[in-house]
C-alpha cells in the first residue's frame, strides 16, 4: 500500500547504494533513479547528496528518511492489527538459508508450514553463510538460517537446534574401522573442504584454532561448494571431509561412507537471523513460532 517512491528512496536511504537497491527491490538501476528522482521533484529539492562515486542524505533526505521509517512501522501495525481480527495467515515471506540447512532441514519445516498456511507464498534464496548474513543486512530477505557464528551485533540472532560435525571416510579406508578420531589424525590425509564462506569450513577453522594437540595446518586438497560435492569426493576415494551429521544419513544407510566420531566432539548451532524490527507482520511471527517448534521437536 506504500508510495512506491516512497519504498524505494527508503532502500536507498538505508543502503546509501542505488546499485544494492535496485538488487534488494528486484529493479533495474535506472528505474530506481527515476523513482527518487520523482520525489526529489514532488519536494523540489534534493534528498541525496552524490559526491565521488557515493551518496549521502541531504537535511531534506534526512527527514524524509525518519519521517518514512515511521510511516512503514505504522504500516506493519495496521497490517497486524487488521490480521489479528481476521486471523488471517497471508503475504509473502524471503527466506535465505546456507546450503547444508537449505537441502537437509528446510524441506520439511518449509513444506509442513505451507500445508498449515497455504496462502503464504516463501522464496527461498541458497548462499553460504556468509552471503545469507549480507543479504539479512541489506534487508534482501526477511529471515536467514544460518550455521555459523554472526558477527553484527545489530542483528537478532537466535539458536535453534544443534548440528553434530563426523568425520567422514570411504570404506576401506585405514580410518574406516576406527569409532573415533582426533582431527590431528585425520589431517594426516588429504582434506576435502567446503569454501571460505562456508559456515562449516568457518567451524572447522575454529574448532582447529581450540585444538593445541593439533599442530599440522588444515592442508585443504580441494575445495567445493556443497555437501553433495564434499561427500561424492570422499566416496571416490579422494581425500576424507567433516560433515554435519544431517547431511550424510542415505549415504550410511547405502554403506557408501563411514563416520566417525571426532575426539573431542564437534557440534555447532544452526541460527535464525533477522533484523531488529520494532513490528514485524504476522506471517513472520507465525513463522519464527511455527520454527521453532520444529527445532525442539528435531533438536537430537
């Protein structure tokens, strides 16, 4: 129901960045523009101050920006208060997940809030963890899921459930009939790694960094960027990996890998993330309630 120029200046307020905007509304660069530009006229003055490449709010912009801020959080109040009478569960959510919760825990929690709420249309956007935080930052996604630690301290950040980490191996491999391992030993072999960004390759560095037994550098013999590639590299006999247990329960089944566990055990917490928002729609509450209920109920 917002002026659209109105959301639009508003994004670029926020994100002092015409080209991150038009990412974040899904616009071309150059319909953005013309949106601001066409509230620049209606209050025949500037709102932005464009210097070397950057911009920043004019005294105009300013107070359009506060005054816009306000207008939108009453706009959530009125969407709520009017869906609180009519119980009604509707709109539409983004939703950013890292790859491994992405294809291992979303399916099902995503697929039996929609079977509760079929009005409710989610996008579902895949990076690794690091890119899920961004996106959060620049409002990209009302909601990321995320297995690694977050460093903005003005974000909300909220555990759900644990992830238990195993090393794994291919049968017939000299580690294979072992229960447990330290990673000072597994690190004896070549090691098949997640990317930089990764929130699995970022616990792993820090789970190496509280190991003072472990001397040996992590020496990464390749580097990919799922699960799946992780886990199809260690079957081919190709080096060994650490992987969340969730990802790797067909492939036990199959006996095409073996797991072990890693002395001491290495778990890590998968987190909700979003922006601190003084009113949220209802559909992101029903959600973040509907999500945690399931983290209890699967939290091994």
């Amino acid at each position: 129901m917002a002026d659209r120029r109105l959301q639009v200046f508003h994004t670029v307020a926020r994100l002092l960045s015409f080209t991150k905007a038009a990412e974040v509304l899904h616009m071309t660069q150059p319909a953005v523009t013309f949106q601001v530009r066409q509230l620049e006229e209606h209050f025949n003055t500037r709102l932005f101050d464009r210097t070397h490449n950057r911009i920043s709010l004019t005294e105009a912009g300013k107070t359009v920006f506060g005054s816009a801020d306000r207008i939108f959080e009453l706009y959530a109040e009125m969407e709520n208060a009017v869906r609180e009478i009519t119980g009604e569960i509707s709109g539409a959510l983004a939703i950013g997940a890292s790859t491994t919760i992405a294809e291992y825990m979303l399916p099902t929690l995503l697929g039996d809030f929609k079977e509760r709420y079929p009005d409710v249309i989610i996008h579902l956007k895949v990076s690794n963890s690091d890119g899920i935080v961004s996106m959060v930052e620049n409002n990209a996604i009302d909601l990321g899921v995320v297995e690694a630690p977050v460093g903005n301290k003005n974000l909300v950040v909220e555990h759900c459930k644990r992830d238990q980490l195993f090393a794994i191996v291919p049968p017939g491999h000299p580690l294979a009939g072992s229960e447990m391992v330290t990673f000072e030993r597994l690190l004896e072999y070549p090691f098949i790694c997640r990317e930089e960004g990764s929130g699995t390759r970022e616990v792993i560095n820090d789970y190496l960094n509280l190991q003072h037994d472990c001397h040996s550098v992590l020496k990464v013999s390749m580097e990919l960027g799922s699960p799946e590639a992780v886990k199809g590299a260690v079957e081919a006999g190709m080096g060994v990996s650490v992987v969340s247990g969730a990802t790797i329960q067909k492939e036990l089944k199959l006996g095409t890998l073996v797991a072990l566990n890693l002395d001491p055990p290495l778990d890590r917490p998968f987190s909700f993330v979003h922006q601190k928002q003084k009113f949220r729609l209802r559909v992101m509450e029903e959600l973040l309630e509907f999500a945690r209920a399931y983290c209890r109920e699967h939290d091994d």
